[in-house]
C-alpha cells in the first residue's frame, strides 16, 4: 500500500498534461491488449485492465478530474459505435432476417424486464425497486460488442443480427425505462399521499428523446448526403464523416439527446441511400480509426470500474445478474426461434449482448436524481440502484465482451488466424 501511495503522490505532484499521459495510456494499452492473445482474452479486457490500475483504485493517474477532462473520448467513441452499427443496417439484408430481428429484440428486452422485474419482487417485496430495476435491465452496451467485432473481424448473418440488435434494444430500452419509472414515481406519490402527476406527463420525456433522436438523425443524413455527393477522395470523405460524429454528438449532448440512437440513425440512412462505393470508403477509413478509439474508451471505462463497489453486490446484485443473463439469452433464442432465425443466431446471439454499462448507469442515476425527493423510500431505491447497477456493470463489462467473442468463434464467423 505504501508504493501504491508514492506513486501516487509522484503522479500529482508531477501534474503530468493530459495529453502526455492520454500518449502513455495509449501505449499502454496497446502493448497489454496485445498481451492478451497469449490468453485468448480479448484486448479490450487488457485495455481496462490499463484503466482500472491506472484509476482512482490503484496508481490514480486517472482520478476524477482527469475523466472528466476526458470525457469526450468516450462520448466521441460511442458516437463512431453508433454510426458503425447503422452502416451495418442495410434494409436489405434486414428484410433477409424477416421479422427475426424484430422479435429477438422485443423477446430479449421484455424478458429480461419480466423476470428481473417478478424475480427481484419476489426476493424484496418492495415493487417500485423491482420495476426500475427490470427496466434498467434491457440496456446494452453496443461498444463492447462492436469492438470484438471489429477486433475478430467476424461476418456473417449472426454478426449482422448483433448489429442490428445492440443498436435498436438500447432505444426499445430507454422506452421501457421511461414507463417503467413513470409506474414507480406514480406508486410512491400514492404512498407520500402527494399529487399524482399524469402518466402521459411523466412518459413524455423518455418518448420525446426517441423522436427528436430519430428526427435529428435523418436532417444530419440528409445534410450529409449533399455534402459529400461530389466527394471523390476517400480522405476527404473521413474528415467530413469525423466532423458529422462530432456534430451530431454535440447536438445529442446539448439537447439531452440518445447520441447512440441519433449517430445510428444517421448511419442508417447513408447506407440505404448512398451510392455503395461512398459507404465503402467511409467503412474503411472508420475501422481503420476505431481501434485507437477503442483504447482509449475502454480505458476509461476501466478507470471508472471501482472494485470498491463490488463488496456491496449482495444478493439482489446476483439474482440480477442470473435474471438479467438468463433473460437477454433465453429472449434472443425465443425471439430466434419464433422468427424462424438460423440455427446459430438462435443459439449464440444472446451470448453477444450481455454487456452492460453507460446506458445502464446512466438511467441509475436518473433514479437516483428523481427519486431522492420522494420520502426516505424513494432516497433508499435511488442509492440501491446506482449502488447495485455500478457494481453489475464491473461484472458485465468483463463477461460481456468474452461471451461475445465465445458465441462469434462457434457459429464459425471469426476467421481462423493463418498457421505460422
């Protein structure tokens, strides 16, 4: 603990700039996420593995300043996963899969709801925390499955699901939130004897992001369309493909936007309606990018995993993680089956999209904010809540991306390395 300690008095007192140590975190994590093949982990296991020594809980070169003045690493990163996952999105390899795609992500979105939802009530008796905490279930993180992906280079039919999957269950998911917190705001203002605020009130918001993310998603496309008609280099096409992320990512920040619906929208969109040899060149130079992006996020993203927190599991933060699992997996299959899916995507595709983290944290705090005000009851949800999903997100982010790459390798669409 000593050492621990002098490191981390040498790191403040060297106020070492942000861009020289973001160079030292970069390098870092590529040469341990290369480790990792020794192992046959994915990289990004190493590159939070950088994180989570190099934060709050170790060294602590990353400590809350620094994340927040990094913060922008990772919303621009999640806004090229976003537009990854809707360049993927070709309408007609969608009407190939029929309607599977769609009854996979309502069977795997409201089956985790439910039995997360009825199996915590069991466990607690208290429904309001049941509810929210069904409703946080749905959300994924696409970053981690994109980025094994990516990383394997894997193709085929399951690869295409997990795109279309992961990109739309985090919208379908945000919906089930906003009615699912507007049930629990409305039982514990009963409770309080306060004023009932009208449902439709209360679900307004969620449904307004949803429609201002997709209607911004398509005026960025179109602008877009207009801009690079002419453009002929592949070159010039990533630095305007780069300045609409940016854009579009600022737009969804400043207006309380999903950055993670309307960057796929956009995506989406280009795609259906622009001339293939321009979506090609924009892939090309995109995943030649992500890679660097990838470092980085999931190096923060480590940094921001406390092990600190996972004491504090208990027994509600593992039956939530059994039901969520078992719903997200035994939904995909379902939703497989009723949809006449291929055989691998009924069997591997709910191993692609365990990962949990910003999304799923993100609407724990919410709770946390708009609960606090509702009597004691509402303040002991809000910090159970972010409590538990903090610690299950350490559990997700390490199991997610694992599974992913288990599920891709055994429905054979991760290319063998070539014999040295």
């Amino acid at each position: 603990m000593q050492i621990i300690h002098t490191l981390q008095q040498t790191v403040h007192s060297l106020s070492i700039p942000y861009i020289l140590s973001t160079g030292v975190l970069t390098l870092a994590g590529f040469y341990v996420g290369k480790s990792m093949k020794f192992i046959r982990l994915p990289s990004v296991i190493g590159f939070m593995l950088v994180g989570v020594i190099m934060g709050p809980t170790v060294i602590g070169l990353l400590d809350e300043a620094a994340q927040v003045h990094l913060s922008f690493v990772t919303e621009i990163c999640l806004g090229f996963v976003a537009l990854s996952i809707g360049l993927e999105l070709h309408l007609k390899s969608l009407k190939r899969q029929g309607m599977g795609i769609i009854l996979i992500i309502l069977s795997e979105s409201f089956l985790a709801f439910i039995l997360v939802t009825f199996g915590l009530y069991f466990l607690t008796g208290n429904f309001p925390l049941s509810l929210l905490f069904g409703a946080i279930a749905p959300a994924s993180a696409p970053a981690g499955t994109v980025a094994i992906i990516q990383e394997y280079k894997a193709k085929g039919s399951l690869t295409q699901a997990l795109y279309a999957v992961v990109g739309f269950d985090d919208g379908l998911g945000i919906i089930i939130f906003g009615f699912a917190a507007a049930f629990a705001k409305n039982m514990l203002l009963k409770v309080n004897g306060e004023v009932q605020s009208g449902f439709f009130d209360l679900i307004a918001a969620p449904l307004k992001e949803i429609g201002l993310s997709i209607l911004f998603g398509f005026i960025i496309a179109y602008v877009f369309r207009l801009l690079i008609r002419k453009t002929k280099s592949s070159r010039d096409t990533f630095i305007m493909t780069f300045a609409i992320v940016l854009v579009t990512t600022g737009i969804s920040l400043y207006l309380h936007l999903s950055l993670i619906l309307t960057n796929m929208v956009v995506g989406l969109i280009l795609v259906n309606s622009v001339k293939a040899s321009q979506i090609h060149r924009i892939r090309e130079r995109v995943s030649e990018f992500m890679p660097l992006l990838f470092i980085l996020f999931f190096i923060l993203a480590g940094a921001n995993l406390q092990a600190s927190a996972l004491p504090s599991l208990g027994l509600i933060g593992i039956v939530y993680i059994v039901l969520r699992s078992s719903g997200l997996v035994f939904g995909a299959g379902l939703g497989a089956a009723l949809g006449r899916s291929e055989k691998k995507i009924r069997k591997y595709l709910g191993m692609g999209i365990l990962s949990q983290a910003g999304v799923a944290i993100g609407l724990s705090l919410v709770v946390k904010n708009e609960f606090s005000g509702l009597g004691p009851e509402g303040a002991w949800i809000g910090n159970t809540i972010i409590t538990i999903i903090t610690a299950t997100s350490i559990f997700f982010g390490i199991i997610g991306p694992i599974f992913t790459k288990i599920g891709l390798q055994k429905a054979g669409e991760i290319p063998k390395a070539p014999s040295s």
